[in-house]
C-alpha cells in the first residue's frame, strides 16, 4: 500500500517550503527560457504553479492509484498546455521535472527519518517508485504537447510560406504575374490553385503569366495540376501564358511524355509580357 494519511499531512504542512526549495536551485541565464526571469510577478507565479503541482503531487498519498492517475493526468494534460512552457525549451522544462523530484524526495527522505520506528523500508522505496511514476508522466505529457505545439507551427508557417510563394502581381492593364520558386510538390500545387483563382477572381485579371523560371523541376502530377490551373484561368476568362521553362523541365517534360501542346509558352518572362501586350 502505498497511501499513508501522515506522509500527505506531512507534505502539505511543508508544500510551500517545498517550492521555495525548489525555486532556489533554478538557476537559468537563457532569455528564452521561462525560468531565466527576474520579474517578481512571472516569479511568484511559477512558484505558484510549482505549489499547485505539488498539490496534485501530494494526492498520490490519500488515493487508490488508478483514480489518482486518471485525475492526474487529465490536470496535467491541461497544465502542458501553458504557452509560456511551451516557449521555453524542452531541456529546460524536464530539468526542472527532475529537480521537483529532488525536492519530493528529500521530503520523503525527512518524514521517513522522522518515523523510521512506524515505516518499513520497502514502504519507503513503493513512494519513491509511485513519484517517480508520476513525475515520468508529467515529462511525457508535457514533451507530447511541445511536440504537438511544433507541429501546429510548423504547419501554420508551412502554410504562410505557400501563401506568399505563389502570389499574383497585378502589372498593368488586367495583366499580371504569378513567379513561381522552389520545388512545387502536388500539395503546394493545389495551394497554388486555389490562391490564384482566387485572387485572379478578386484583381479582375484578364492576362496571367506564370513564370517557372525559378522552379527546378516539375513531375506529372504537378503538371497535371498546373494544366488544370490554365484550364480554371480559362473558364475564368484568363487567358494564360507559361513562361521560363528551364532546360531541365522541358528535358523532364519529354521524357515523361508531358503534353503542352494546348499550353501557350515561351522562353523568357520579358518575351511572355511582349506577347500579351502587342
């Protein structure tokens, strides 16, 4: 058995002393670390959250293990979810997990010390095991929260890169330029689609030159996508005019077997705006 109702006496009697311990051994000159501040008020406030985990912490004492660990970790759960940790490195947030446990243990080390005549020693080592138990799950759910925080980044970045990657350019009289860079995979194809229908639709374009002079290659399946472009711009009424293709695409091209007979092309950007306004 693991619950004993003087440890968790024990424990909240000392549970602010216990973040004051804590708080002593941060030490932390990282500027993007949460726990490098010197602000009185964001300091009194991880004090308080470092209590408030210790609150939690000290359940484990007067609880059946499996009511506890679901409480637990739907608490948890939440508590991951602070930006402020999230910000801060990983490193810095499990150090600070393992230092929690250094102090819990020292605590446990204390009462039992001061009870060695009332506890059996495996008695000792069961805490020990359950609060190791339980500061691993908090490592792991707050590692899988960052990881999940770096992938909603990462995909809102993705996305503002692909935005600005395919953007239409109003030049002049209903003409305008959509200069395609970098390696376009049928993900951003599609991207590409969508934004420049839209704003096609939104400038009144009537002529559009897709310039690929900075893309390095194209595969069917992104030909096919850009082929289904021209043939929206049409419906829309665009009239559409591929320029820039380099030598290594068209190679690509005629190796694959790519049909741009019913595409208008020409070799340079400057040639493609000639075109469209003689």
């Amino acid at each position: 058995m693991h619950r004993n109702q003087d440890l968790y006496n024990y424990l909240v009697e000392n549970s602010w002393q216990m973040s004051e311990d804590w708080y002593s051994m941060v030490e932390d000159h990282d500027p993007k670390s949460v726990y490098s501040t010197n602000d009185p008020t964001i300091v009194q406030t991880l004090k308080e959250q470092n209590q408030d985990y210790f609150k939690h912490l000290h359940e484990l004492f007067i609880s059946e293990e499996e009511e506890f660990f679901h409480k637990f970790q739907q608490w948890s759960e939440e508590l991951a979810k602070d930006q402020k940790h999230l910000n801060t490195p990983i490193h810095y947030v499990v150090r600070e997990f393992m230092r929690t446990e250094e102090v819990y243990a020292a605590f446990l080390k204390r009462f039992y010390s001061l009870n060695k005549d009332k506890i059996e020693i495996d008695q000792v080592f069961k805490w020990f095991e359950m609060v190791k138990k339980v500061i691993n799950l908090s490592i792991y759910i707050y590692m899988d929260e960052a990881h999940k925080n770096t992938m909603r980044q990462l995909s809102a970045q993705k996305e503002m890169i692909n935005e600005l990657s395919s953007p239409v350019i109003l030049l002049q009289n209903q003409t305008a330029l959509l200069p395609l860079i970098g390696d376009i995979d049928t993900a951003r194809a599609k991207l590409i689609i969508e934004n420049t229908l839209a704003q096609c639709a939104e400038l009144g374009i009537a002529n559009l030159c897709i310039d690929l002079s900075g893309v390095p290659i194209i595969d069917t399946m992104v030909a096919h996508e850009m082929f289904n472009l021209i043939q929206a711009l049409n419906l829309l009424g665009v009239k559409s005019i591929i320029s820039g293709i380099r030598p290594e695409i068209a190679q690509t091209a005629i190796q694959l077997g790519l049909d741009f007979d019913h595409v208008k092309t020409t070799y340079s950007l400057a040639h493609a705006l000639q075109q469209i306004n003689t």
